[in-house]
C-alpha cells in the first residue's frame, strides 16, 4: 500500500497520479497503480469507449502483463493463440514462416489474436472493482501547469485537478504531449492501407491462422480478430484513389476472392488508414510523462503497436509505485525514458524492414525478392525474433541482467498468481539472507521463490536454470532481470546493490 506519510504531505492534491486517455495503455497503468492503492484520476476525452476492433495483437510478455492486472483468466477465454505467421507471394509459395505453438517463456502463447473492445471490457471492468480509481470519461484536459512538485490539469469545462504526477496516454494526437512541448521524430515512412473486420457467421478454420499475402498486385494482410473474428488489410496501390477505398462496396470486392461475402458474415468495421514510424524526442517533462501512441508510433507489421504501449505502462508503473511510497528517489523515474525509448525504437525499425519486404508494388521488384526469400524457406518454421532486453538504465551488471525473466508454474498454478508481483528472487537452491537484508527486502514486497526445475509442469524455470546456470535471480516487478548470483554471498551483494540504486546511496 501508498505509504501514509507520503499521503499526508500529498494531501492536497486530487490524486497520485492522474492518467490522460483510457486505451490498453492508460488502463493497464490505472490498474497496476491502483492495485498497489494509490490514489488515480483518469480522464478520457470520448464518453464511451470506441466500440470497434483496432489492436488484433499480442504477444507472450504483453500476456504476463495483463495477467498481472488481475484479469488472466477471463483473458484467455477472449483469444485465439496464433502460433505461426506465414508469408507467401502472388503464386502461393511460401516465403517465410515464423513462430510457434504453445506457451511462449512468460507463460502465454507467442502470440495471441483479440478483439480490442473485448481487452477494454475485461480493463475497465477490473478498474472498476478497484478503490481510490476516479474515472471521468467525457472530459477533455486542455490546460496544464507544473508547480512546487505537482501538476494541475484544467479540463474542458475549467475544473482543475492536482496530481503528484501525470502521464499522457491519450494517443498519436496526444493533447498532454502538446503542451509539454515535446516534439516528434518522424520517420518518413507512410503506407494507407484499407482495414477490413468482419464477424463469421459459422465456425471456421483458416490455414494459416495468421498470413502476409506478398503480391505487388495487392499486398494484403489475413488474420486472426480474435474468436470468430477475421481481419483483412489491403494496401492501396500508387495510383488508387482513396475514395475509392472507403466505399463498402470495394471491401466486399476485396474480400471476396476469400469466400467472404454478406451472407456468410458481418462487416464490423472497414477504414483507410496510413501508417506511420514515429517517436516523441523525450518521455518525460518534469512530473509529466509520455507512455503508448503519444510517444510512439509503428507500422503494425510486428504486431507490436498496442504492445509497446502496454511494456510502458508496465515499466512506469512500478517505478511510480517506488517513488510515491518512499521506497525510491524520483531520480529512478529518469530510467523509464532510458529503457523504453530503446526498445520502442527497435520495435518501429522492425516493423519499417517488415513493411519494406510487403510493401512491394513493382512485379519485378517482387520477383527478385521472392526468389530470394523462398531460397531461406525451412521445413521446421523460423523463431519468432524478441525485442531486445534492456542494455541500460536499472539494471545491475551482472549476467543476464535486462533479459525477461519465464514465467514458471507453482502447483500447476501460474507463478505470478500464487506469488503476487513485485520484486523476487527466484532459486532452485534454499535462500539464506542476514534479517537486516531479509526485512528491507520484504518492506518493498520482496518474494523469495524457491522453485523445484525439475519439475515435470514447470519447463520454462527448468529450461532456464539449465541453460543459464545461475544460483538465483533477482526479477523486477516488470519481469525483466534486474540481477543473477552465483551463490548467496553474491545475492546478498546484489540485494545490496539495489537498496543503494533505488535510494541513490553509495554502494558499499
């Protein structure tokens, strides 16, 4: 819980932290923030939430990261796991495939296909059950002023509301993104793209779940929206008017060649959109922080536009969680910029590559790619590549330091739902701390697991011990490694090394 001390001297301002747009990434951070008790204020400009499919993607860490906002079970009644994303060209040989089935290193599948208003039903609901949450949709901020450690934010209709800190997750428009002042670094890579979704009918199955149609007569996307669900994307070619793309009667042409048709489905949504690579030159202005769509922006080629917005949420919130209980100097909060502008940056040059291979229009172009990629293709499919971990910022420097941790099971249970999340250490081997380490570990809701890898239903511990092994780690709230020991004198080091990096002592 919020330390009470800190509450006293905050007492005048509305809320510790007050959340400006209600997508994945502001609920997902109004949840976590919550559930650690600390008073949010969330505005979002829209009465309603948007009722129709954006994000169709997610992938097995995000999967961890909404577990961790209470909701795992009902999420996985809302997916449909998509182990392998296959590419093929206008004649239908494959150019690539790449992914796998079953439950990725966190726990989840290594991708997973949703509707995204059934995620914010699931979000909002959760956020609703939680306390000292104020929610006010419908509001638009339109003015905001930083002053003696605090932020006042003026709405629409010239109410003012005081929070220890804000974050802007209100989107590629963002409003709190203007008025900090924070600019953009824009890519030059622009594609309008036609975004078909539709709802079946009657069940049935698509071989692959997943497919990139690489035809430079139309280069078109095939996937999974989610249960029942289906997802088209069609490039719009040089010379086609846009126009003549937003008519519904041009969807249906595009679709048919699927055996897609009104009788046999609904269409829920179709619209042009133009992709853009984007990315804000600062995260953070003061008490005021970026996080999602307002600092950054990708073509959806990777999947990983909602993704990258939720790791925010997921990297700001327990940094937040610190500083507002006392537990961490504000200067912790500089890390966030330091560790996720990185990792968002990889996931746009992903995505640009990606589109460069798809986004191929001349025939001959495509021949020459084609032939080049089919000389790649493999009978066993191609790893599905991660993001890179975190090479700088609250890491210490030992191995595997930055690295996402597994996600191992406990009685047959998810290790995050029996543990809880926050800072652990993780061993095969019994743990032994002096009591000073062992309380001070405990007072900032440290866990000591110690799990059994040869256990016949917990294979990713198992796997990660044997490949790595190390004596025990030490896993930050955000999943991500903070540190490895050798043997508990080491651990203790380390535990050492993070109470001194957290407070800004001088390490012994």
């Amino acid at each position: 819980m919020t330390d009470d001390t800190t509450r006293d001297v905050d007492a005048d301002v509305d809320a510790d932290v007050a959340i400006v747009g209600l997508g994945p990434t502001g609920l997902v951070l109004a949840i976590l923030l919550a559930q650690r008790g600390h008073r949010v204020v969330a505005f979002e400009r829209w009465p309603e939430p948007y009722p129709l499919p954006r994000a169709v993607h997610f992938d097995h860490e995000v999967g961890r990261i909404l577990q961790a906002c209470g909701i795992g079970d009902e999420l996985r009644t809302i997916i449909e796991p998509a182990g392998i994303y296959e590419w093929r060209n206008a004649a239908g040989a494959t150019l690539l495939r790449f992914g796998r089935d079953g439950d990725a290193a966190s726990g989840w599948p290594a991708s997973s296909m949703f509707s995204q208003p059934d995620l914010e039903r699931l979000l909002s609901d959760r956020l609703a059950s939680l306390d000292g949450v104020d929610v006010r949709r419908g509001v638009e901020i339109v003015a905001l002023e930083q002053r003696d450690g605090r932020v006042d934010l003026v709405t629409a209709d010239d109410r003012r509301v005081g929070a220890m800190y804000v974050v802007g997750c209100d989107g590629a428009r963002s409003t709190v993104r203007d008025l900090v002042g924070i600019e953009m670094t824009d890519h030059g890579f622009f594609y309008d793209w036609l975004i078909v979704d539709v709802e079946l009918h009657e069940p049935r199955v698509f071989e692959p779940t997943n497919l990139q149609v690489c035809d430079p007569a139309r280069p078109t996307t095939a996937v999974s929206g989610g249960p029942g669900r289906r997802r088209w994307e069609f490039m719009r070619l040089p010379d086609e008017p846009v126009d003549e793309l937003h008519r519904e009667e041009r969807a249906w042409e595009l679709l048919a060649p699927w055996d897609i048709r009104p009788d046999n489905c609904t269409l829920v949504r179709h619209a042009v959109y133009t992709f853009a690579a984007r990315h804000a030159s600062e995260w953070r202005a003061g008490s005021v922080f970026l996080a999602g769509d307002a600092a950054h922006q990708m073509p959806p080629f990777a999947g990983q536009g909602m993704c990258a917005g939720v790791r925010d949420a997921a990297n700001l919130s327990w940094k937040l969680d610190h500083v507002l209980r006392g537990v961490a100097d504000d200067a912790v909060l500089d890390t966030y910029a330091v560790e996720r502008s990185p990792s968002a940056r990889s996931a746009i040059d992903f995505s640009m590559e990606l589109g460069k291979v798809i986004c191929v229009p001349d025939a001959d172009e495509a021949a020459a790619r084609d032939e080049a990629m089919i000389a790649g293709v493999t009978d066993e499919p191609a790893p599905a590549p991660d993001l890179p971990g975190i090479d700088d910022g609250f890491i210490d420097d030992s191995p595997d330091a930055g690295a996402l941790f597994v996600q191992g099971t406990i009685g047959g249970r998810p290790a995050d739902d029996v543990l809880g999340v926050g800072w652990r250490i993780v061993s095969p081997f019994p743990v032994v701390l002096d009591d000073d380490l062992a309380d001070w570990f405990a007072s900032i809701d440290g866990v000591v697991s110690v799990v059994d890898p040869a256990a016949p239903d917990d294979p990713n511990t198992r796997r990660w011990f044997d490949s790595h092994g190390r004596h025990a780690v030490l896993q930050r709230p955000d999943f991500h490694v903070y540190g490895t020991a050798a043997t508990d004198v080491e651990l203790a080091r380390l535990l050492v090394r993070l109470r001194a990096a957290l407070t800004r002592e001088v390490s012994p």
